[in-house]
C-alpha cells in the first residue's frame, strides 16, 4: 500500500515489486490510497505491507527508537519487543550520554534484526544562502521560522 499523493512512492513500490516478482518469484499487488486512507489504515495496521515516513524531530537517536516502543501511538508497524523496550527504558535513565548512546544502539539492532520497518532511503535537504541572508534556523523538518532572520545590506547590518 501506498500513498496516491507521492511519485516517489509510487515509482519505488513499483521498483521493488518488479524486484521481488523476478528475483524472488512471488507476486505482490500494488495498493493505491488517498493520503488520508493510508494514514487512517496505517494507524489501525490494516496492511501487509506499506510506505511510511518519519522525520526525526530533534538531533537525538531517541527520535527513532521512541515510535518503535511497544506502547507508542507512533508505532505504526505494531511491532513489540520487551527487550527493545527495556533497553529504551535504561537509556531515559542513563546519566552518562555515552553509555546512553550505547543503549540506544542496541535497541536499534534488534529492530536490524526482527525487521519491523525496512528503511529504504532518507531524505536529505539541500540549502543555499546568500551571504547577507542572517538568522536562518534550517533543522530536519524542513520549518523556518523568520522571526530571527535578518539582512545584511551594503556592509551594514539591517534589521528586516
């Protein structure tokens, strides 16, 4: 299942079909939805397999493995594992950033190993600015707030 809304899903769907079809010899039908069906089926786990995104919130592994916990709302794989969950646990408790990181890093190998998600790629943003151009905050999610931004004109600083 994917998203009508998205070439890019589309096109990959199509390419890993084709792939599975010739490479593994099985069969799987395309599904087609509205934004709004798939993300309402992907919320109820009414799928066998579907596209889904995540975009990491904030600069910390925690904003990946926390979807994955087994009492997320998030967690629309409906994945679970008690061990994962523990070791999630640990790290909100962990005081020491390294060992916390570490924690972290074994959560994340068992979803390696069980495999409830498949990641396939991940976005990048690209930026250009000019060099009079101040205050712009970029982060993951693509939002820029222009309250703090300010240009530089004619060697003078401007507030705009």
């Amino acid at each position: 299942m994917y998203r009508s809304g998205s070439a890019t899903a589309a096109a990959m769907c199509q390419n890993i079909v084709n792939q599975w079809r010739a490479n593994l010899g099985i069969d799987v039908p395309l599904e087609q939805q509205e934004s709004k069906a798939a993300k309402d089926r992907l919320k109820t786990k009414d799928y066998s397999i579907a596209t889904a995104n995540w975009f990491g919130d904030y600069p910390d592994p925690s904003t990946f493995t926390d979807k994955y916990l087994s009492t997320a709302v998030n967690n629309d794989s409906g994945w679970a594992n008690k061990e994962f969950d523990a070791l999630c646990d640990a790290a909100t408790r962990e005081p020491d950033p390294a060992k916390r990181y570490r924690l972290l890093e074994r959560a994340n190998r068992l979803i390696d190993v069980d495999l409830p998600i498949i990641p396939l790629y991940v976005l990048s943003n690209q930026y250009l600015f000019r060099d009079s151009v101040h205050g712009l905050n970029v982060n993951p999610r693509t939002t820029t707030m222009l309250k703090a931004v300010w240009v530089e004109r004619k060697g003078r600083a401007g507030a705009n």
